[in-house]
C-alpha cells in the first residue's frame, strides 16, 4: 500500500511539473507573437485554451474519479469511492448512522487501506463488532487487477474480525441499490429478505443493522422449512448465531450470485 500512495504523489508531482512547463511554454508562444505583431493570431486561442484545458482538468480528474467503491455495512452504512491510486476521494453514508459515521472520520485522500482500518476502530463500530454484529465490506468495480488487490486486502485487514465478510459486486449493483436509497451491502441484504417477506420496503431495510436483517432472514427460512416438513421439524442451524460469518459462509448463507474474482 505505501508503495501505490507513493506511486500517487509521485503521479501529482509529476502533473504539477506538467502544468509548469505547459505554462512557461504558453508564456513563451504568446510573449513572442506580442513581440512579433503585437498580439497572438485569433486562430491559435482555441487550440492553446483546449491544450490548457486538458493538461490542469485531467490530471484532477484522474485523480479525483472513483475507479472502486467500498461498501460497509454494520448499522451505519457507508461507501468509499477509491480513485485509480487507490486513495478515497469520496465517503457518503447511505443512512443516519452512516451519515454521521462520514463526518466523524477523516480518511478522505487517504489510502483505502488506513481508511477502512480506521473505521473498524471506530469506537462505536469496534463496539457493535464486540457485541456480536455483523459485517459486510463489498468492493464495487469491475473486473479489474485493483479490485482484486482491494479485496483480497480487505479480507486480510477483517480476517481477525469474526463477524465480518467480504464480497464483490459489479458497478450494475451499485447503481440499483443507489436508486433505492441503499448502499450496497444493504441492497444485497434487500434483495434476500424480500424473497420471504415480500412486503419489507427498502426504506425499513436501510435503518436496519446488518444484525437484525441476518437474523430475520434466518428466521423466515427456519418457518419455510418447518412448514416444509410433515414431520414438524424444523431443521433449523445456527444461522443469525453471529458466528462464523466468514466470507464463504456469508456467502452460501446469502445465496447470491457473486463474482468474487
């Protein structure tokens, strides 16, 4: 990771060097035809404003464009836009804890990794994660070495955390749950439970921790399989135990198509 954050600044370094030459060589171009006829031919305006235009907008938006979103979702329900650097360069909550979670923490323009590091710190998510919690970090992006490199990281920065997992999901995804009002974990969850409670609302999903959406999926299932069996067993597991949520477990629990790779 210090290795991509060097690779960042050095990218920036090297823009600003980029604009300096571009304006001593507009400073050159102008100040001799001024010299030559008294002002520059109308003609060359256009090109050199584009030229201008495109060496100072593009490397800021290069920079400053999400290329992978982070998705967390515990209770507060929060996405990390991360840019080709692998810095995050946008944070938006997808609820009122998620809402306020963003304004607590500082990790804009920080690497991915210390951001989500920072967050599982936080004193009220270390504390729902120490009461059992639940959750899930998505990586949004599409098929690409980045997304790959952030998820396996995120995997090993929650492997010591019991309760969470992680998964992939494409920008598709992210896009309907976004239309919904919901992150992406959440929508995912969404999706899940509207299968056995087809009348739960996206709205009533999004203030629901991650926790009680489990738990309640775990609950209908078990009353489908009672009513399922003549023999009125009902089969249940440890479903919404809040152990054992590892990635494949969460995974198989969900019954999602998802590309993890």
């Amino acid at each position: 990771m210090r290795d991509r954050l060097k690779e960042a600044f050095d990218q920036v370094r090297a823009e600003e060097e980029l604009k300096e030459k571009t304006k001593a060589f507009v400073r050159q171009k102008t100040d001799g035809r001024a010299r030559q006829k008294g002002s520059m031919p109308r003609r060359l305006l256009p090109a050199i404003a584009c030229l201008v235009l495109l060496l100072f907008g593009g490397g800021a938006w290069l920079f400053g464009t999400p290329t992978v979103t982070i998705s967390i979702d515990i209770n507060p329900s929060i996405e990390l836009g991360v840019n080709r650097f692998g810095q995050v360069v946008t944070v938006k909550g997808y609820n009122d804890d998620g809402a306020a979670l963003a304004d607590s923490i500082q990790v804009k323009y920080r690497d991915y990794g210390d951001a989500v590091s920072q967050i599982l710190a936080n004193q009220k998510i270390a504390a729902l994660l120490s009461d059992g919690a639940v959750m899930s970090i998505g990586v949004i992006g599409l098929e690409s070495a980045q997304s790959e490199q952030i998820l396996a990281d995120l995997e090993s920065c929650t492997r010591s955390q019991e309760n969470a997992y992680c998964y992939s999901a494409r920008p598709e995804d992210a896009k309907a749950a976004h239309e919904l009002g919901l992150s992406t974990g959440k929508y995912r969850a969404y999706l899940e439970l509207q299968a056995l409670d087809p009348t739960i609302t996206p709205e009533e999903v999004q203030q629901m921790t991650m926790r009680e959406i489990r738990d309640r999926i775990a609950s209908l299932s078990d009353e489908n399989r009672a009513g399922a069996q003549p023999d009125g067993h009902n089969g249940s597991g440890n479903h919404g135990s809040g152990k054992g949520y590892g990635r494949q477990n969460a995974e198989a629990d969900e019954g999602l198509s998802i590309d993890d790779r």
